[in-house]
C-alpha cells in the first residue's frame, strides 16, 4: 500500500478532528471541545447565531446537554488550501434535521485546530 502524502494525512487529520467533534462523549465535555478549537474560533451556526470558542465552551457539557441521537456526517470531502489550512465540507443529520457544514482547520503548535465553521439548513 503507498504511503499517504502530506496533503492526504492533512486532509485526514481533519477529517477525524471533525468527526470527534461530533461525538456525544466529546460534546458532553468542554475540555475535550476546547481540545479541538483554535483560539480564534469563529462559528455562523445554522441557526443563524454566531459563535466564538467562549459561548461554545459555555453551552457544553454534561449540565446543559440532553441525551441526543448520534449526529451522522455524510459526503465528507477536503482539500488542503494552502500548508497547514484544509477546507472541509460535508452534510450533517441529526434528528430529521439536515445541514450543508464547511470547516476551515489550520495546524498549530499543539496540532489541528478548527479555526471557522458553518452550518446552513437544508431540506
């Protein structure tokens, strides 16, 4: 099997970022979401409210969230924009709710960090 480029293990790293992210143990947990946000996070939520890692980090975890259903990420695809930024976009579902997603991911000194998202409803 060929190794992977730099541009594929880039693209993969925030791939599997994102999909943690997604996890309901990493939701539940604000030091693990803080874990994956660069300091400089920015999100436009598909509700239309805008987000920085603060009132991210204020509304997670185990006190504010209720048991949900798993949040399914489908049509994922990257593309490395330049070294160290990759552009990720893929379709969320999560409860009958449908959303286009588009993640922009930069390295930092302590690894990938998403640095913008957001999310628009679809039908």
């Amino acid at each position: 099997m060929p190794k992977a480029s730099a541009t594929d293990a880039a693209i993969q790293a925030a791939i599997d970022g994102e999909l943690r992210l997604l996890e309901a143990e990493v939701r539940a947990s604000p030091e693990l979401v803080a874990e994956f946000l660069d300091s400089d996070f920015v999100e436009f939520g598909a509700s239309g409210r805008r987000w920085d890692a603060q009132s991210i980090l204020a509304v997670m975890g185990p006190d504010n969230s209720t048991p949900e259903s798993p949040i399914v990420a489908t049509e994922i695809s990257g593309v490395l924009l330049a070294p160290g930024i990759v552009h990720l976009t893929y379709v969320s579902e999560h409860d009958g709710r449908r959303a286009r997603r588009s993640s922009l991911w930069r390295l930092t000194d302590a690894g990938w960090r998403v640095y913008f998202h957001q999310g628009t409803l679809i039908d």
